[in-house]
C-alpha cells in the first residue's frame, strides 16, 4: 500500500513538469515554455530540461541561441549575479563553443568572486577566437580578472587601477563597482566601499553581494 502511495505522489510531482515542457525534443514547447515563464529562476529550470541539443535542426539550434543571448543579455545588471551565472552556465552548456556567451559567463563569474571560474572561462573565449580577438566586452572582462587577481595577492594595490579601467569602459556593468567596492573593502576604506556597492544597488537593486556587504558595514559599525 506504502508503494503505490509513493508511486502516485511521484506521478502528481512529475506530470506538471511533463505538461509544461513537453519534451526536451519538441522545439516549440521548449520555446513556448520560455515565453510563458515570467521569472529566470523558471527558465532555468526549463533549460535543464533539455539534454539532447542535437535533435534540433540547425535553425533551431539559432533560434534557440539568439533566445538565450537576448535573455543573458537582460539578466545583466537586473537579475542578481548569481542567478545571472546559473542561468549562463545552462545556456553554455546547451551552446559551449558561443564565444559570446562564454564572454557572459566570464563576466559573471568576476562579479561573483570566482576567479578561477572566471580565468577559464576566458581562456575559452580566446581558445576559441586563437587568442586574437578584440572583443571590447571581452577584454573589459581581462582587466577585470586581472584586477581580482591581483586583489587577493600581495599586489593588491595594482587592482585598484584594473578596476577603474573596467568602469571607465563599461560604466553600466555593476561588475566593476562591485569589485572596487570590495577592493576599498579589503583596505579597510570602509566609506569608499560603501559608495561603490550603494553604486552597484542603483544600477541593479536586487544585486544580492552589493547588498549584503552593506549589511555586514552596517552591523559592524563601519558605517
């Protein structure tokens, strides 16, 4: 009796996801499925969803993809950088040779403090590209790892002009406020962190790191 109970709690969780994705292999229910979720922590889920990429034609691989890079490209700056990444590293997986992609996945990384994360994915880009490209969103992620490099070595200093340089050329990317925060952080410049994660919260209000660092200031009475 115990077994056909769980049996039948298992297929009332399953069914809804059945119905609501369809299949992994049918293209418009994917894409419909999509459109129809209102929150990125649905879509991601939705991305999970699919494990076979190949069954679609090439055209819909491009549709999908375009789909993807549009919907990375509005998470930035709006969504917290953490479901930004979760929703990147889905989308590269479904696609790992978009080296657009993997530049947003870089970048995501950085802002998270994942250096080594980050490092690799821009190796991959650069790979991809045979180390020449010029990408400007690509090498504004260079300065930017550089700089978090640097921050955690006894070169912590050389950071600061690393990160000023990723303001200078992406002004709407919390990315770079957020790491100058944190290097003002580190220096136990309590006051000037404290412009640079406000700075981060004005661009993207629900920026969870920015937030929580301005909770920890507070608390502990740096500010």
């Amino acid at each position: 009796m115990k077994g056909k109970i769980l049996s039948l709690v298992i297929s009332l969780l399953v069914l809804p996801v059945f119905f609501l994705y369809a299949s992994s292999n049918d293209f418009d229910s994917l894409i419909e499925s999509l459109a129809k979720s209102n929150d990125y922590s649905g879509q991601i889920k939705i991305l999970r969803s699919v494990n076979d990429i190949d069954s679609f034609s090439e055209k819909e691989k491009d549709r999908l993809k375009r789909a993807l890079l549009e919907m990375t490209i509005n998470a930035e700056n709006t969504v917290d950088p953490g479901l930004n990444a979760a929703l990147l590293i889905e989308a590269n997986r479904l696609f790992p040779d978009d080296p657009r992609l993997s530049v947003k996945l870089a970048k995501a990384y950085v802002e998270l403090g994942q250096y080594k994360q980050a490092l690799d994915a821009q190796f991959k880009v650069l790979t991809q590209s045979g180390g020449k490209s010029d990408d400007y969103e690509l090498t504004t992620v260079a300065h930017a790892v550089m700089g978090l490099g640097l921050m955690m070595t006894e070169y912590s200093k050389k950071a600061y002009n690393e990160f000023k340089t990723v303001i200078k050329r992406d002004p709407k990317w919390t990315g770079g406020y957020f790491l100058m925060g944190a290097y003002y952080f580190r220096a136990k410049n309590f006051k000037e962190a404290a412009k640079y994660f406000k700075k981060c919260q004005e661009i993207n209000p629900v920026h969870g790191g920015a937030a929580n660092m301005l909770i920890t200031l507070k608390k502990e009475n740096k500010i």
